[in-house]
C-alpha cells in the first residue's frame, strides 16, 4: 500500500478530526480568496473606468465624492454647475477634450446620464441594435440596464427623479429607447445614455410653471483630457483657485480611496491568515497525538521492511492531503460566495465582482496552505523517523 493510501486511510480513522480541520482551513483559505476576487475586480474596475480621464470638474465639495459620482456613478453629485463651463474648458489651450455630464434622474435604479456622443466613443461603445441618440428625450441603454429591464430600441420609458429607485416619475416627459450597447465591461453598462438637453427638457416639463424660456442651464460635471502634461500643474490649481467649481485628479483621489478600502481588505485578509494558521495549529496538535498512538503500528511497519523515510513520508502525507484538501475546498468556496455576492448584490456587482475569473495569487494562497500543512508535519514526521524499532516493540 502507497503511503498516500495509508495517510488517507489514517485520516478517515478520526474522520471526525479530519473534517474540523479541513473545514477550518477551508474558511481561511475561502475568506482570503474572496478578497483577492474583490479586490482585484474594484481594482481593475477602477482603472478601466477612469483611463484617460485626467481631471474631473464639478460643484465644491468633497473630492472623493466628485469623483465617485462623475466616473464611477458610485455617489450622489456635489452639486451642479453652469453650462457654459463646458465651452470655456474646450477652448483652453491645455485641454484636448471635455465631456459633460447631467445627472438627476434614473430608470429603474439605473442612472440616466446626458452627455454627448464623445462619451460613449471614449468607452469605446459599440452598438448591439439600434442608433445613438440625436434629439431630445431618445435614449441608448447600456448591456445591463437592456437586460434588466427588457427595454429595446423602439420601447418607452419614464425616468424617475433622482438616482435611487422610488422617485417622483417625469411620466410628461417619456424617453424613447434608440439603441441598445454591446456590453463592454464598463461604467457605460450600467448607464442610460441621452442628450445634456433631454436633462433639461425633462425637468422643465417637472417645474409647475410649464416649460421656462431663458433661464441658465447647468450640468454637473465635466470629464477632462490634457493636451500636454503641463496641464496637470496648472489646470487643477486654476479652476480650484480662481472659480466657484473644484478639480479633482482621478489618479489622486483612487489612490486615496484604495488606501482607505486597502485598510480594511488587510484586516480582513490577516483574519483569514489567522485562521489557516490556526487550522495548521490543529494539524500538529492531531499529528503529535497520533503518533503517540501509532507508535506500535509506526514500529511494526518499520520491522516489515519499511524505511525510516517512508515512514517520515507517511507523516507528511496526512498533513499535505489535509491542507490540498482544504486549499481547494477553500478556493472553490471562496468563488461561490464571489458569485452569490454579485449576484444578491447590485454594488458589488457594479465594481465587477465575479467568481468565474480566478487571481494569479490563488497560487501562492494554495501553496501558503501547503507549505502550511508542511511545517504543522514537519516535528511529527521527524520524530517518527527516529522511532527506534526494538525499544518501542519492547516498550508496547
């Protein structure tokens, strides 16, 4: 019998012990792979969704909360501002391109953006049906938001006001659907894209007073792009300073955000390190107690002709079936929790969590629960090797 068969067996003898452990290992390994999933994801996330967006320019107020409402669509606005920011940005000789954004109002918790076609083309969009928009009220609707709600190009929608379900609904003002995007794992699947001007269209029909002539028009925020690296000494200090608006730095503000989120993935992460320490605690309490108890049979295999390194091999064979065992029950367990997450959650599936996409780092986190099961054997499969056969079959 190989010593892999006999380490199995020896394990389903104390079943019971064996299966504490295993599960013990199991959630640190499941509780580490679930935050390398997550973080991997938001991480990416992040970067995706604000490549080439340099600078963004809303109302003043939080930095953090400008940039989690203007690119990620994570937070409410810090406010709105005029209209004609927009042209005044285009024309400055350090910016190559300004998208606006107009937010106020959602369908079905997903929220309705104006802006222009340069905002899809900056996402790369690509048309599943349809066209994109080119008048008021006609609207394009990102993969999840077409899939969640069965809209498609020729169906009507009202949105409701605000960017959380439950809002008053703008029924005098219904959108047109004219086109649905290809999903393109960006911010845009998860938005409604229309024209700035169907913004204001719509909450001129909500005022009581009718529709209002002349009156000055606002956004709430503009994505930048510089023209020359120059730009980002400059630019950010002279909106900040010199005008009621603020600027904040996509690049400054993640980083910001990472190192907050970061803090508490590590806390977390070390739980899980704990627990699989733990689990390797147990492996050498169950070992050490078993050899005490399988010293006669240790001997016994000796005097049949068994080395001294089979003997140590059978050692470490218990231990490195329990923690490969445990490391893939743990990485399977940890996937499925990511994939229920994503699905029960609508956050965490917006910052792209999934358990169909497995980390490089699963590697090392499978041989760190090995290498774990490794050390735990390590002083029981040593001092079987130094059984010596006489003394002990004379001592039993």
């Amino acid at each position: 019998m190989s010593v892999w068969r006999l380490g199995f067996a020896y394990l389903c003898d104390r079943w019971l012990n064996s299966v504490l452990l295993l599960l013990l290992l199991a959630l640190g390994i499941a509780t580490i792979t679930l935050l390398l999933l997550f973080d991997g994801a938001m991480r990416e996330r992040l970067a995706r969704d604000a490549r080439g967006i340099d600078l963004v320019v809303g109302a003043k107020g939080s930095p953090l909360q400008l940039l989690l409402s203007a690119v990620y669509h994570l937070d409410v606005p810090t406010g709105n501002i005029p209209a004609e920011t927009a042209t005044r940005l285009a024309a400055h000789p350090m910016v190559s391109k300004v998208i606006p954004l107009a937010l106020g109002d959602s369908l079905a918790g997903f929220r309705i953006v104006g802006t222009d076609h340069g905002y899809a083309k900056h996402y790369g969009a690509v048309l599943a049906e349809g066209r994109l928009w080119n008048s008021e009220l006609e609207a394009v609707l990102g993969a999840d938001v077409a899939r969640a709600t069965g809209l498609g190009p020729g169906d009507s929608f009202i949105g409701s006001h605000g960017l959380t379900p439950g809002g008053p609904a703008h029924s005098q003002a219904p959108y047109r659907v004219v086109g649905v995007l290809s999903p393109s794992a960006s911010v845009l699947d998860r938005l409604v894209l229309t024209a700035v001007q169907s913004i204001w269209e719509v909450h001129d029909h909500h005022e009581t007073v009718g529709k209002r002539e002349n009156i000055p028009r606002e956004i709430t925020a503009l994505l930048v792009a510089y023209r020359t690296p120059l730009a980002a000494v400059r630019l950010p200090r002279e909106i900040n300073v010199e005008t009621a608006m603020q600027a904040a730095s996509p690049a400054l503000e993640m980083a910001r955000l990472l190192n907050l989120v970061g803090a508490a993935l590590r806390t977390l992460r070390g739980f899980g390190v704990l627990l699989i320490v733990t689990a390797g605690l147990g492996i050498f309490v169950a070992l050490t107690t078993a050899l005490r108890e399988r010293r006669q049979d240790i001997a016994i295999l000796r005097s049949l002709g068994a080395s001294r390194m089979r003997v140590l091999c059978l050692m470490l064979s218990e231990a490195l079936s329990l923690s490969a065992a445990g490391g893939v029950a743990g990485l399977a367990l940890g996937h499925i929790a990511a994939e229920t997450l994503a699905g029960l959650m609508p956050e965490a599936r917006a910052m792209g969590l999934t358990g169909t996409v497995a980390r490089p780092d699963e590697l090392y986190l499978m041989a760190f629960a090995i290498g774990i099961g490794a050390l735990a054997a390590l002083l029981p499969a040593l001092t079987a090797y130094r059984t010596e056969v006489a003394a002990t079959l004379s001592s039993g």
